[in-house]
C-alpha cells in the first residue's frame, strides 16, 4: 500500500498525463499568536521588553473577512508580484486560501482525511513564510488536522523545521536555463533530429496568447477528449491543472497542429515578472508522431528565451535522487525500491529521461509532516487527494 501511495503521487506529474482538481473542504482559519520565542535580557532592556510585550499582547483589529471572490482577487495580486508561474494554480478556485497576517503571503491548501494539506512554499515575499507556516499549523491543529506540505523546496525547510515539521524527500524538479538553451552542439543532436524531423513531416507550433485561447476552446476538449479516452486514464486532482475552460482562458497555451487540425496543447502558467514559467496541463492525439511533444516542448522553451523568460519548470520526477546507502531512512530506501523496480506499472526512469532531453537542473523537494506523525498516513492522505479517493487510486 506504501509503495502505491508513493506511485499514485507520480502519476500526476508523468509528462503525457493531466490532473483535475476536487473541492476541498474549507476549515476554519484562527488567527496565530504574534510572541514567538524570548530570550532573556538583563535589567537595562527589561522596561524596553515589558513595553514590547504590553504591544504585542494588545487586542488587535480582527482581519477583514474576504468572500471566496475578494481572497481569489488578493491571491492573484500577489501572484503577478512574484516569478513562479506554478502560484497560477491558485486560480483552479479549487483549495482553500490560507494568508498571511499582514495579507502579503498566502498557503492554498485543501483537507483529505485527518492532513490539512499546503501545496508546495507560500508565495510571496520569503521574509512572511516562517510566520505563515506557523499559522498554517496551528490552523490545521486547531481543526483537529495534522499539517503537511507537500513539495516544499528546500527554501521551506528551515521554517517547517521551527515549526515542528520533519521532511521526507519526495523527487526532484526539472527546471530549464532558458538563457543557456540553443539547441546547439552535440549533446543536443539527438533531440534536434527529433524536432527536425516533425517540422519537416507538418507540425506547426503556435504559441497562443491568454486573451486568444477561448476561441481555440472547443479544439482542445477535443485534444483533450481523444487523449482521455485513449489512455482510459482518470482525472487526478490538486496539485496540477485539469480541463476547466475558465482556469484554461487565464494562461496561455502552447499547441501543435497537422494538417491544420491540433493535435496537442500545453498551458503555461506565467506571470509578468517573467522569472520562471510552469508546464501544466499537457494533451494530444495519440500517434500523431513520435517526436511531437519533442518539438512542443522545444519550441516552448526558444519562445520563452525570446520572450524574457528566465527559466521553465518541467514539473517532477518522482522518487528520482532518493538514496539508499546504509543508514538512509527506510522512506528512502522504499521508495528508491519503488523506482528501480516498479516499472511494470509506471514510468519512473522513463519520465525522468524525457525531461533530461532539455539538460534541466534538478531541484528537490519534500513533504514535510509533524516530527512525530506518521508519514505514511499523511502520504495516503495525499494520495488519495491527488486521486479523488481509492477508486481512483487503484486505476490509471
């Protein structure tokens, strides 16, 4: 069961798959105490401390109560304030919004089970997450939840660290240098006969801006349609984007055609600041041709380079990079086992292969649970997030 839990969080993020999201549950959001930790002082600071602490334990205004509306437009300012095109999954409208005290920071999360669940770091300004993941903590705590991050990057570490959490390695994340990537050279051979030969067979790549893809709607739910029906696969849920046209209208979307019909699509989630955009939801035609998302892919990345674009997040590959020498904890060794030997029922080593095409740097990241928790059912819990339930974890 351990080792499905840890494939069932893979199959989200497998390049020529796609998610959908469910509703989560709202909780209750407490506000957290402002005193911290005191170290002790001698005499000549203790009028200036009793001063400090007479302020910090005034009453304050209660924050304003925002409509599910109001916190989505706070959210979303934010987002276009900082670089990481993956804070756009808040616009799924799907997790709760959890923010910061002073409204500058948000955790969107949603609740499985007994785990009150934050997707990937806070977003927003780094000097708010400490004081944010404590709060989100004692939310979770206060409605009887255990808290949990799930792909927390190593920035986040610290934090969760001071706030009792332990962290588990989960995978690593591909991100692409855009401004090293030409296409030129020998390690690049492989791949650029690749996308040669699919421009010289038809494929066409457009990249299609946010304001224009709603007249382009009805062609990729057919893209979509096709790809859903062959594979027999299930919508995942939570942690990526699924085919929701108004979330699809907000970003743009990168599409190949054949014969002037499309045949494949990418979103990429993006914001002004042009620091790193995000692969999301990807669909196509099966067996159209074998190098067609080499060239999406491809093509995506040149248009961002000349767009401005720093970098391009190619999303996971999970259990890559866990080790097992002696000593590793046994999440470790799991789930190193799993992804030698589980490929009979996913593409563990392939997936990580298709992204190595694109010569990323690969980043980890964790889930992060209480330090006396059992991460195993937090794990289940995400799990099944991810899956809609156990139905949905048993199929594809």
């Amino acid at each position: 069961m351990q080792s499905l839990a840890l494939a069932t969080l893979a199959d989200e993020l497998e390049t020529a798959r796609s998610v959908s999201i469910d509703s989560a549950a709202s909780t209750p959001k407490p506000a957290a105490s402002n005193i911290r930790f005191l170290r002790p002082v001698d005499g000549s600071r203790r009028a200036g401390l009793m001063t400090s602490l007479k302020s910090l334990v005034q009453p304050k205004a209660p924050a304003p109560v925002l409509d599910a509306a109001q916190a989505m437009e706070a959210a979303v300012r934010i987002v276009e304030r900082q670089g990481l095109g993956e804070a756009n999954l808040v616009r799924m409208a799907d997790k709760d919004i959890l923010f910061s005290e002073d409204g500058e920071a948000f955790v969107m999360y949603a609740r499985r089970g007994r785990s009150m669940i934050a997707l990937s770091d806070p977003i927003g300004p780094a000097d708010r997450w400490e004081g944010l993941v404590h709060l989100f903590c004692e939310t979770a705590r206060a409605s009887g939840c255990r808290p949990v991050f799930y792909q927390a990057s190593p920035a986040l570490l610290g934090a969760c660290f001071e706030a009792g959490l332990k962290s588990l390695k989960l995978g690593e994340q591909a991100v692409v240098d855009l401004a090293t990537f030409d296409m030129k050279g020998g390690k690049w051979l492989s791949l650029r006969r690749s996308t040669n030969r699919a421009e010289r067979d038809g494929l066409q790549f457009s990249f299609v801006p946010a304001c224009d893809v709603p007249a382009l709607m009805p062609e990729l739910e057919a893209v979509s349609n096709a790809w859903l029906g062959h594979t027999r696969a299930r919508e995942k849920s939570f942690s990526l984007g699924s085919f929701i046209p108004d979330y699809l209208a907000t970003q743009p979307v990168a599409i190949m055609r054949f014969e002037g019909r499309l045949v494949a699509f990418a979103s990429v989630l993006v914001t002004d600041r042009r620091q790193s955009a995000f692969i999301d939801l990807m669909r196509f035609v099966p067996g159209v041709h074998r190098g067609m998302m080499d060239l999406l892919f491809v093509k995506t990345m040149l248009h961002l380079k000349d767009e401005g674009f720093a970098a391009l997040n190619l999303g996971m590959a999970p259990l890559a990079g866990l080790g097992d020498q002696d000593g590793a904890p046994l999440w470790n060794q799991l789930g190193k086992t799993v992804y030698e030997c589980g490929e009979s029922f996913y593409n563990f080593q392939g997936l990580r292969a298709f992204k190595s095409k694109f010569e990323p740097r690969w980043e980890s990241r964790y889930l992060a649970v209480p330090t006396h928790s059992n991460a195993y059912l937090a794990i289940m819990d995400v799990a099944m997030l991810i899956s809609g339930g156990f139905k949905g974890m048993f199929g594809k």
